[in-house]
C-alpha cells in the first residue's frame, strides 16, 4: 500500500505541472521557443509531403504490376530512359529537400545562438538533484541566490550561464527554449525569453541519476515592476521572526545541523552545500518541485527526506519532536 506522503508527493508533481500553459515545445510563449516551434512544423509538414508521395509511387507502381509480366530479358529502351530520368529527378528533388531543411535548421540556429544583448544575467549550476540560481550584478551587494525558481521580467532576453557541480544535467524550459547541457568544468550560455508573463516549467532533460525525474524548476515571468520589486526583495537580508514560535525556531537553526549546508543571510547561517534558505518560505515549491511549500511539507522534509525523495543527498535532520514545527514554522516565514 502506498504512504500518505507518496500522495502528497504526486498531488505537488501534479500540480507543478499544471503551469502556464502545457509543459511543450508546442505552446511557445517566447521567440526562442517559436523558433523551434516553427523549424518543428516545416520539417513535420516536408516530411509528411515526401511520405504522403512515396505512399503514391508505391500505389502507383503495384497497379502496374497487375496482369503478366513481361520478360525480365526484353529490354525497352524508351521505357528505360523514362526510367532513369524519372529515377534522376527524384534523387535531385530529395537532394535539394535535405539542402532546405539543413539550411532552415542552420538559420534557425543563428536566430537561437546568435549574439544577444541581455540585462539580466543568472548562473545556473546543476546538482543531483536541484538547481542553483545565482542573480549576477556588478555590484556584489546586489548578487543574491535563489534555488529551483528564476525569476524573469518578461519582453527581455535573460542570459544564463550553466554549469553543474557533479555530473551532465540538462536545463530544458520547453515554452521559452531549447535544451541545453550543463557540464562539470564547462560554462554553456542559453538566452531564454517569455513574452508575456506566467509561471513556466523546466526539468532537467538529461539522465542524472535516481532523482532525475524529480529535478524540476519554475521560470516565473514578471513585469519590469513586479521582478524589481521581488529581486530588491531578495537582496535583502532576512527578517528577524515576528513571533515566539518562530523565535524559538530561529534558535533550533541556528543549533542544529541545518547551518552546515544552509546560508540565511542576516541569522549568521552561511553553509554553501545546500541551497540558501534566506527566502524560501517565497517559493512556491520545496525540494526541486516534490513538495508545495507548507509547513507540514517543510517538516516532513526536514524530519525524513529520504522518504519525500529517495536518494536525495540531503539527510535527516535528528530533531526532538518539540522542535519540528517551531522549525517548520521558522523556514516558511521567511519570505
């Protein structure tokens, strides 16, 4: 029989999936994404003309079988000539077909990887199994890191620079762009862009180990306003608790392992394994998109992540049971 959480678990993937839009490369929503749409239905309607033929010569030429057939030997040089013209033509015509699509590929790509002017630029790194976001400025001040949620103004192209920490992932947002590798000691550069604003999925779309499955990410496009407001936010650091339940779990952070991997800028918490838990009671989702953020979801992470994710690298945090929701409570009003 399958747990509650096992439950929990699907209802969040099911709900993570359910964004703006389908999750394809059939519903673009950005320039980058309409070039690879548009590449896929001129190949897709090439390549259904060149079958829908063959299917017609193919008719065409067991008709002609019908009845008695001639003398293998006797040769009809008319006939043969028609033939080999015939033959000719078609090898030209189906030369020239993968010329156009070679070319349409190749221009396509230009529009995709070609030289573009972005505002915004954010280091992505892959970890088994998470993502890092790191907002670049000139300004170390204003240099901030999020986790399995980017943030992006919409009507502008966002340069990211991926990279991963341990083995290939792959950063794939199909509504915006294209695929792309993220490799250990190698920075790669995708340009994404929304044109409107909405909540958009990502995954990592290449095998990364057991937890690969679960290693999803939202793009939330903003405009200008709503992304300056919520980067200055982030910026900042974090607010001192409001109440004596998350007082008291200020102080169950702060003693426990959790400082180890954990960075909350403002409460002298500076771990740099695991992701930085400044504002993470902002987020819409917990461990990579296998939990809606919650206290309960935060507790059942905190108390038995192998259960929520099995494989996954962070472990078990031994707690009292007087200490799980002061803590819970803690992380999820840190907004």
């Amino acid at each position: 029989m399958r747990s509650p959480r096992h439950a929990v678990v699907v209802a969040a993937s099911l709900a993570l999936a359910g964004c703006e839009g389908w999750q394809s490369s059939l519903d673009p929503k950005g320039p980058h994404a309409s070039a690879i749409h548009d590449l896929f239905w001129f190949f897709t309607a090439v390549c259904a003309l060149v079958w829908a033929l063959v299917v017609l010569a193919l008719a065409w030429a067991l008709w002609r079988r019908r009845g008695l057939r001639p003398d293998p030997l006797s040769i009809q040089g008319g006939r043969e000539r028609r033939l080999t013209i015939v033959v000719s033509t078609l090898v030209a015509l189906t030369g020239v077909t993968l010329i156009g699509l070679t070319i349409a590929s190749y221009a396509s790509q230009r529009r995709l990887f070609g030289p573009q002017e972005a505002r915004l630029t954010i280091r992505i790194t892959g970890h088994q199994w998470w993502w890092d976001a790191v907002y670049e400025d000139p300004d170390p001040q204003r240099t901030f890191s999020t986790a399995n949620e980017i943030h992006v103004p919409v009507n502008q192209p966002v340069l990211l620079k991926l990279e991963a920490s341990d083995v290939i992932h792959s950063l794939w947002v199909p509504s915006l762009a294209g695929k792309q590798d993220l490799i250990p000691g190698r920075q790669n550069l995708l340009t994404i862009q929304a044109d409107r604003a909405g909540v958009y999925r990502g995954q990592c779309a290449e095998f990364c180990g057991w937890q690969h499955a679960h290693m999803g990410f939202l793009v939330v496009a903003q405009p200008q306003q709503d992304f300056d407001a919520w980067r200055n936010q982030q910026i900042v650091a974090r607010a001192p608790p409001d109440d004596e339940l998350r007082k008291q779990g200020e102080g169950v952070f702060l003693s426990s392992t959790c400082v180890t991997c954990h960075t909350v800028r403002g409460a002298g918490a500076g771990g740099r394994v695991g992701p930085d838990l400044t504002h993470v009671g902002g987020r819409q989702y917990i461990a990579a998109g296998a939990l809606r953020m919650s206290a309960e979801a935060l507790a059942a992470w905190i108390v038995d992540p192998q259960g929520v994710k099995p494989g996954v690298h962070m472990p078990a945090t031994p707690l009292r049971p007087d200490q799980v929701q002061p803590l819970a409570a803690y992380l999820e009003g840190l907004k």
